[in-house]
C-alpha cells in the first residue's frame, strides 16, 4: 500500500505542478500579439504541458487514489466524500484549462492578464482543502 500512496502523492504533486503553471503561462500570453514568435512559442508550451504532464498526472491522480481509497476502504468518511467534491472540482478546472489551451491556440483568447492571475489562485486554494481534509480529517 505504501508504493500506491507514494505514486498517488507524485502524481499529485505534477498535476498541481501543472495547474498552477499552466495559468501562470497565460498570463503571459495574454499579452503576446497573435501570431508573433512568442505568441508561437506560449502555444506550444501550453499544449505540452497540458498533453505531457498536466493530463497524464490527473489520470494518475484518480487511478492511485480510488485505489487508496478501496485499500482503506474509505467510502463511508465524510472527509472522503469532502474530498472527492473537491477533486472533482480540480478536474473540472483541468478540463477548463484544456479549453484555455484551445483558445489559445486558436488566437481567439478575450480574457485579461488579470482574469489568470485570479483563476491561478483557484487550484491553491482546492490543495489547501484537501490537505486539510485528508491529513486532519476533522470530519
């Protein structure tokens, strides 16, 4: 059981890795001119990113940790269930910055740099829920 939380916390921390970069890469490239180099170059970080690293780390993510949670038989904790909304919200959020990537890509991008600035927040805020919930487990 020891190796499965040890690859569930590794593939955490690479998925959060990329969560809270991937936005910080379009603040950045909310202030690029479409089509120039640096512009080009944001594309292709972001969809690296998203591809390599940020997706196959949330797979593994849900892979190890249902696994966890059936070695532990956690099913019936509140604080289980706490965190499984909260997951839940995380991969909706992954799934929002997918979209961002295709926006992106696209040239078609209407946010500001401040609208990523504020959305990078959300992830910290998630991992700060969880830790608590997990680690704690006040419920």
């Amino acid at each position: 059981m020891l190796w499965i939380k040890a690859l569930h916390v590794i593939s955490i921390i690479a998925w959060m890795a990329a969560l809270l970069y991937l936005p910080r890469l379009f603040v950045y490239h909310a202030n690029t001119e479409n089509g120039s180099e640096q512009s080009e170059t944001f594309k292709v970080m972001e969809r690296r990113l998203l591809k390599a690293i940020a997706t196959p780390a949330m797979i593994a993510s849900w892979v190890f940790g249902l696994w966890v949670a059936w070695l532990i038989d956690a099913w019936t904790e509140i604080w289980f269930h706490l965190k499984a909304v909260l997951v839940i919200g995380l991969s909706v959020f992954h799934m929002a910055l997918a979209r961002h990537v295709r926006i992106f890509a696209a040239d078609e991008n209407g946010h500001s740099q401040r609208y990523f600035r504020i959305i990078n927040e959300v992830p910290t805020l998630i991992m700060i829920a969880v830790v608590i919930l997990v680690i704690v487990k006040p419920f």
